[in-house]
C-alpha cells in the first residue's frame, strides 16, 4: 500500500482527513474495524492541526502534517514496544509450504550472489569494521525459530529460520548499543533501517539458513535480517552492509510514505 498526498489535499477536507486516517491505520493493522470507524467519524481537521502543530493553509502545510502523522505513529510505537516479550513461535508442522516470495520484483528476477567470494561490510558507530566472510558467521553460536512472517499486505506466512542471535552479532563488533538506528543496505538495491532496541531483541537474527537449508536466494541468500517484531518489509534480503549510526537512515519503502517502525 503506497501512502501518498494529494495535489488537492488543501482544498478538499476530506481528503486530508481520510489520508491521516489511512496512514494511522496502516501504521497499527491491529486497529479494530470499530475503531478504525470511530476514527474516520471522529478526526477534524481542528483536530489533525492541534494533534500534529501544522496550521492547514496549503498543499506544503499538509504534507507537514501527515509527514507527522507518520512521525506520531512512530513514536508511539516505539513507547508501546516491549524489548522483552517474544513474538508467538509455533511447531514446524504448522510451516507454510511452499513459503512465499514477495519482493519489489519478480521472482525471476532474484539476485544471484557468489557467497565464495561474499564479504559482509560493518560501517558507522563500530569498534571493528573488518568485513566477516560467511564461514565466519556460521563459526557463531548459532539459533532457530519457527516464527509468522506478517505482510504489510495483510497476509502471513509461518516459516523456519536459523542464524546468528543479531544482539550478539552487534555486540561482536563492539556497535554502539546507544545509538538510535541500524541500516542495511542490500546487493538488490533494496534498503531499508529498524531501531536499536529491535535490533537487541532476543528473537532478531542474522538468518543464514531456513527450513534447516542454506537460505535459497529466492529468501536472501546469503543473509536476511529476521525480525519477528515487524511487517516484512522491515526484514531486508540480500544483506551486504550494516550500519550503526544516529542519523535517520529511512528506507526503500519507508521513505514512500509506509511506517517507519513497522511493528507487526
């Protein structure tokens, strides 16, 4: 779903109103239909001016607006997140068969990276910014998890992932575990960046393999970040760089109007 303002934003009230509406909604699928209602009934554009501080004059003056809208969104779900609770596993006899694709492209499009010659970069707030060959990563303590991959589209799929624990990754390499944001940058050209604190989480992996396989490329090989706590475009494939840095980095998606913190 792509989020974008209208040319007649400012001159049509009700559409500046539904585009809020829309972006609140996308940014919490959990929303009840009751009250996604309640919201599309209730919200004015008194109220939009007095909960984002943008005085509703002109198209620029609306897009500041629903610019913090998303930023709103953002922030409370960054207060709502909980470092601590784990996302739902499940048996493997409940995995989806065959896993879906999804990508900004085509299947037969997929990436084909020589993982002989594959050199993962660490850039940013780091204390060793060597780049780590893919034997590397599997000589790492490695973990699994059956876990339900959520799509911003509104579907899931439960798959098997096994990796290196992310947090422990980061620590490795001496990241400053103070700093806001961690970027990726992929060898599809894809990009994208989660906070700190889901970074840390316990169940955030470097996956390296999936269904006890080595990660096909059609999945990310050689590597994708698996972050159970959010929608899937917040899980890159095909990861060649990890940046730790306090600047916001946006992303693919994310710098198209969808949510930022992207909490599933």
């Amino acid at each position: 779903m792509k989020i974008q303002a209208s040319a007649r934003l400012a001159m049509d009230g009700d559409a500046v109103l539904k585009d809020a509406v829309d972006r609140i909604v996308f940014a919490n699928p959990a929303l009840t239909s009751t009250r996604r209602s309640f919201l599309h009934r209730s919200l004015t554009l008194g109220g939009l001016s007095i909960l984002t501080g943008c005085n509703l004059v002109d198209n620029c003056s609306v897009d500041n607006a629903l610019m913090r809208v998303s930023r709103l969104n953002d922030d409370a779900q960054a207060w709502l997140f909980d470092p601590k609770r784990l996302a739902p596993t499940y048996p493997e006899s409940m995995i989806t068969r065959p896993f879906p694709f999804n990508a900004y492209y085509g299947e037969d499009e997929v990436h084909q990276v020589d993982g002989g010659s594959f050199r993962l970069e660490v850039a940013g707030l780091v204390a060793d910014k060597r780049q780590w060959r893919l034997s590397e990563l599997r000589a790492m303590p490695q973990i699994e998890q059956v876990t339900r991959h959520i799509y911003v589209e509104g579907w899931s799929a439960i798959g098997k992932w096994g990796g290196v624990s992310f947090g422990r990754f980061l620590r490795q390499v001496g990241a400053d575990l103070t700093a806001k944001y961690v970027g990726f940058k992929c060898s599809d050209d894809y990009f994208t960046s989660i906070d700190m604190p889901n970074a840390l989480h316990p169940q955030t992996i470097l996956a390296l393999t999936y269904d006890g396989q080595v990660l096909p490329p059609k999945y990310g090989y050689p590597m994708k970040l698996r972050v159970p706590t959010k929608l899937g475009y917040k899980n890159p494939k095909h990861i060649q760089a990890i940046f730790v840095t306090n600047n916001y980095p946006g992303g693919y998606w994310e710098d198209q109007g969808y949510n930022w913190f992207g909490s599933s």
